[in-house]
C-alpha cells in the first residue's frame, strides 16, 4: 500500500514538471496573399516566445494589422496582417487631354493618353502600374512637335521621300501615274495636331486615255508605267519612275520599302506583249530582337518589328536613368539601354541611448535594414526601419525611454530588500503588512512601461478580534 502511495506521488510530480516545461511549436501556417522568409520555412521547430514575420506577397500591399506572430505553448498566435492586391489609383490630371484606363488600376494594368483634339501624344502613350505606383514616362499632349504619318494616296508618285513619319511644316507632292488624273491638292502641308492640311488627293482613272493608250500599247507590244498594290511593301526603282512607256521584252525592278527586307519571290517584272508579269517580291519588316537586357527592370513591347516600340520599366524601389524609350528602325533599335538604380535613402537618425545595427559606409539602397537596440530604458517604437521604394524610412525611430516608477506607498505595509526612491521598469516587490493587519490584492508587483505599479497596488486592512465572553 505504501509502495502504491509513492508511485501516485511519483507520477504526480513527474505530470507537474512536464507541464512546467513550454511546448514548442511546427512550423507556421500560411496565409492568404502573404509570405515568410526562406529561412523562417526551412527552419523545423521554434521555441515558446519566438516570433515570425510576414510580409505580403508580391503585387499586394499591408493595409493594417501586424506583421508578427508568436509561439505561445505549442500554438502560433492569430496572424493579424491584411494584404490587398496594390492599386497604382488614380494617374493624375493629363493637361490638354484625358487617361482612359484599362483596368481598375491594379499592378500590370495600362492607362492610356487620349489628347484633346488639335493636340498630339508626345513619346509613349501610356504608363503601366507597377507596385512601386505608376510607371513611365509621364505622357505629354503639346501642339507643336507632333508628326503626321504618310499619306496614302494610290496610283501617285511622291515627292519628298517615303518618310514613316513627317514633322510640322514638312510637305509633299503627289504625280498620279499614267492613266490616272490628280483629284484634289497637288501639295499638302503636315500641320500642328497631326492632320494633313489640305487633305491628301486622289489620282481618278482616266477611262479615255487609258483605253487609247492600252490600243497604242497593243500595237507596239509595248507597256506603260507598272502598277504597285499598296501593300506590297515596295516600289519600283527609283530610275524607272520618270519614264511612262516600256518596250516589249524590258525588265524592271523593284525595291523594298524602307525598314523592310527581301524575304522571298522575284523583284523583276517583265513587259510581255503588253502586259506586266506579276510582281512575286515579298517584303516583311526588319527584325530588330531584344532591345536589351535591363538589370532590375524589363522592356515592355509592341513587338520587335521595325515600326514597333519597346518601354523601359524599373523594379519596385528602382528609378529609370536615361530615355525610357527605343524604337524599332531600319537599321536597329535607336538610343541605349537604360539602367535602373536603386532608391536611396538618407542616412537613418541616431537614437539617444541606442545602438544601431546594419550601418552602412557607403549610401542606404532600397530593403536597406537598420535595427535600433537600447543601452539604457525601453524601446518605444519600431525596433527595425528599412529603406522603402520611395527613397523614405518605412517608419520614425524609435526612442530609448527610462521608465521609472515611484516607491510604492501602502500603509502599514513593507517590503524586504532595498528602499529606493526609484525604481526601474519591470522591477518587482512583494509587499507584506505589519502585524495586526491583513493584506488585500495583489501581493507582488511589477514596474509597469507606463511607470505605474502593475497590477496595481495591495491595502493593509486591520484585523478584527471579537472579544471573549467569559
């Protein structure tokens, strides 16, 4: 029987230190828009008081809440942090002109500049949302400095080049070819706003002449002028265009426009008892490729053809040096590739009292982290800053505070051990009352960061005797 009493006895005491000992905890759980550190998931077990951060996942921003949890026994606290996938808003007021959005302003959406009439886009269009907010080059609606693309008229011959785009005050004179009539202005002018002024002509068959010249042709076995569809992307050689008659049996040739290259088929034609073989000449635009490799950024395309454009954009916490822009030419993407540098921030405050963690000799670069740690008292505040995209510290530093609390006064009560006239946070006594007295509330008590005692302080009650009858 004895034996049984010290085996329960045994066990009871075995129970106790085992509950004493804290329960440590897997690893955390996984949130909804949100990420841990490489680290932190590779890690198997964490102790009771450890703490975790979060941070939100890429294209989301905090809203509110905090970013830590914490291993209490065996279980993580309730993580707090609320995620929303970012929005860039609204892109601002575009004078001589309006934005017309593509989306709801979330990360990869475009919004677009449309000029008010007599006004024209200067450079890109557009700007896109990144998480560091919109992204590119501001658009501009000005008069003045906008261009005019080619006029198109068929069946004309140009003087003035073949341009792929003209700039104000710039002009151009039309010829019609053989068999065809000018209908409308023989000289047009690029005006301000991008509009031809007057508006570009027609070249009219001319039924009459046609038919004679045809029956002059069939006697000789002779052509006149050679026809180009417009959308061959060629024109015939430049010695060719003054002449209006071919003999039987003569040859001619054609030429790509420019920014395209030969890509199959014959550039000859051959006159042929009147008539013109068919032109089996192929041109397709010229392939620029990549315009480059951008460290921390990428190039948003049109397409790598000639006439396209590519749009440099930075990384989140990077800045664009140079022109955000390369077209495609004939002869390859214009200008340089730009480089994207990283946000700067100034040098973080010092705290009085504190010791900073993380300084750096040279500049502070975005994600740059700086930890604050107390000499003396508590910190109040964040313990750790960094350096945000917008070239600011995520938060104030904090401060170094020396939380002091009073000697408790509790009459008719003392305490053992020394009687300072201050003493410091999270310091503890436990307070007793003198004879005759009895003690309510708390019994020990902490210096609180409030520099008040916590719980608060104990009374000393005198104790009553009822008087013995005899």
């Amino acid at each position: 029987m004895r034996s049984l009493g010290w085996s329960v006895l045994l066990l009871s005491l075995t129970s106790l230190a085992t509950a004493a000992i804290p329960k440590s905890c897997s690893a955390p759980p996984e949130y909804p828009h949100t990420s841990l550190d490489t680290k932190v998931r590779a890690k198997k077990g964490f102790q009771s008081g450890d703490k975790v951060y979060y941070n939100c996942a890429e294209d989301f921003t905090p809203t509110r809440g905090s970013r830590s949890v914490q291993c209490n026994n065996g279980e993580w606290t309730k993580l707090t942090l609320k995620c929303e996938k970012k929005s860039c808003g609204n892109a601002g007021d575009l004078p001589n002109g309006q934005f017309h959005y593509e989306g709801s302003s979330f990360v990869g959406e475009k919004v677009y500049a449309v000029c008010n009439e007599g006004y024209t886009s200067k450079g890109v269009n557009y700007m896109i949302c990144k998480k560091s907010g919109w992204t590119g080059e501001f658009p501009i609606c000005e008069v003045g400095e906008t261009t005019c693309p080619a006029p198109a008229v068929a069946n004309s011959v140009t003087s003035g080049g073949n341009a792929f785009a003209y700039q104000v005050g710039d002009d151009v004179s039309f010829t019609c070819r053989q068999g065809f009539q000018l209908d409308g202005a023989q000289k047009i002018i690029c005006m301000p706003g991008g509009l031809w002024e007057p508006k570009p002509p027609q070249c009219l068959p001319q039924p009459q002449k046609t038919e004679q010249t045809t029956k002059s042709a069939d006697k000789t076995g002779g052509c006149g002028v050679p026809l180009t569809h417009h959308n061959a992307n060629a024109n015939l050689a430049g010695k060719y265009i003054t002449r209006t008659s071919f003999a039987s049996g003569e040859k001619v040739h054609y030429v790509c426009n420019i920014g395209h290259v030969q890509a199959g088929g014959s550039k000859y034609r051959t006159c042929t008892d009147g008539k013109w073989t068919p032109l089996e000449l192929k041109c397709e635009r010229k392939l620029c490729g990549s315009a480059g490799e951008i460290l921390n950024g990428e190039f948003s395309y049109t397409g790598v053809m000639f006439g396209d454009t590519a749009t440099a954009n930075c990384n989140e916490g990077y800045i664009l040096v140079g022109k955000a822009t390369r077209n495609c030419l004939h002869n390859g993407w214009d200008g340089r590739v730009p480089v994207c540098e990283a946000v700067q921030c100034e040098k973080p405050p010092e705290v009085a009292n504190a010791k900073m963690i993380g300084l750096q000799e040279q500049s502070y670069t975005y994600m740059s982290v700086v930890y604050y740690q107390c000499h003396v008292g508590i910190l109040i505040g964040e313990k750790e800053i960094w350096c945000t995209e917008n070239g600011t510290w995520s938060a104030s530093p904090p401060q170094c505070k020396e939380i002091t609390c009073q000697s408790p006064n509790v009459p008719k009560g003392f305490w053992r051990g020394a009687h300072n006239g201050l003493y410091h946070f999270r310091d503890t006594i436990s307070i007793m009352c003198s004879r005759g007295y009895t003690i309510t509330g708390p019994t020990t008590i902490t210096c609180g960061s409030d520099g008040k005692w916590s719980p608060g302080l104990p009374n000393c009650k005198p104790m009553y005797h009822r008087k013995l009858r005899n």
